[in-house]
C-alpha cells in the first residue's frame, strides 16, 4: 500500500511516455510543475499592503504608529507590507493598497486631489486622529477672527491653501477611525488586529 501511494505522482509520467513518447512527457511533467507551483505559491503567506498617509499636522499619530511598531514590530512585520510611510522609507506606492491609514487635516487643493486617489485606490481607508476625523487641532485657522484671517490671507493665497481647512471625514468615505490626539493606542492596535483577521493574514 505504502509502495502505491509512493508512485501515485508518477502514474501521469508512465502514462504520458506509454501513450505520445518523450516530447509530451516533458509536457506533461510542465503542468504537474505548474500545478505544484500554484498549490506552494497559494501557501505563501501573505502580506496586506498597507499605506501611512500625512496631511496638514505635526505627524503626531504617524509617531505614535512608530511606538506602536515597538511593540508590535515582531509580531505584525510577517503580516504588513509598507507601500508608503513617509517616516520609514523613501519608497511611496498609492496604487492596490489594502488599508490606507490617513492623518492630518485637508488644506491645501493637491491634498483634496491626493485623499480621493487615496480612497480610489484602498479597500479600507482609516482615519488616525482628531485631525482627519474632526479636522481639530489643523484647521484652527478656520476660528480666526475676521482681521486675523485677513492677515493670513496672502499667505495662504501664496502657498495654494484652500480658505477653510476640512478634515478627511467631509471629504471622503472612511471605514474606521481613531479618535485622540495622538491617537489612542489601544484603539489602533484593535482595528489593525481586526483587519489582520479579516484579510486572512493572521
Ligand atoms: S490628531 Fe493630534 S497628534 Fe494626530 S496628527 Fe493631528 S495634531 Fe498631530
């Protein structure tokens, strides 16, 4: 029985040479490589690809994504990989990304053309801080009173700033977010947990 089994994988082999000779031998040793490749391939494990995204801000929650990774490097970096992250590599790809994870505030008209193409090219997009949920800290200028903002005015004109500052929440669909500033930590951790389940890589 245990000598059956062993030759079961060469049965396709004999029956091909029996049958068409050698060339459709080769042939048929191709496709059973090929389907090999394909069931090894499928067990690779995956990686979601992922993108850290800043808009107007200090980059505070980007930061506290980074105390997070402390922690957590170990545990996620078979699970993550980084297609934009401006504060741990150069390389920047917005393109079939899995989760876009956004902060700051929208001010300026490029950055209302870069969230849509953000949102157009992520299945999930999630929001990191009260500045992309609320647009609070970064869009205090929004408050100024009239001769204030009159003193801004040039300022903001010379540097293509929209007249009012919007968070990312009035701009586009987002599926989670973080609140805090910074963002809480433990809440961050949950929802990238949840995701690591729901795209089947943990
Ligand atoms: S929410 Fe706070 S920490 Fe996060 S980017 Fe805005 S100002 Fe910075």
């Amino acid at each position: 029985m245990p000598e059956i089994i062993l030759m079961a994988p060469l049965i396709p082999f004999l029956i091909s040479f029996l049958k068409n000779g050698w060339l459709n031998l080769k042939n048929s040793h191709k496709t059973i490589l090929t389907a090999q490749s394909i069931i090894i391939l499928d067990k690779m494990p995956k990686k979601i690809k992922v993108g850290i995204f800043s808009f107007t801000c200090d980059e505070g929650c980007s930061m506290t994504f980074l105390e997070i990774l402390n922690k957590k490097f170990f545990e996620w970096k078979e699970c993550l990989e980084f297609k934009h992250f401006r504060l741990l590599q150069s390389k920047s790809e917005i393109k079939g990304l899995d989760i876009a994870f956004v902060e700051g505030a929208v001010s300026t008209f490029e950055e209302v053309e870069k969230i849509k193409l953000i949102r157009e090219n992520a299945k999930k997009l999630v929001l990191m801080g009260s500045c992309a949920i609320n647009g609070c800290p970064s869009n205090l200028r929004n408050f100024f009173d009239e001769e204030r903002a009159r003193e801004i005015k040039p300022i903001v004109e010379k540097f293509g700033h929209r007249e009012k500052v919007s968070a990312v929440s009035e701009l586009v669909r987002a599926d989670d977010s973080i609140p805090g500033c910074p963002m809480q930590e433990e809440k961050f951790i949950e929802v990238m947990e949840k995701y690591l389940k729901e795209f089947g890589v943990k």
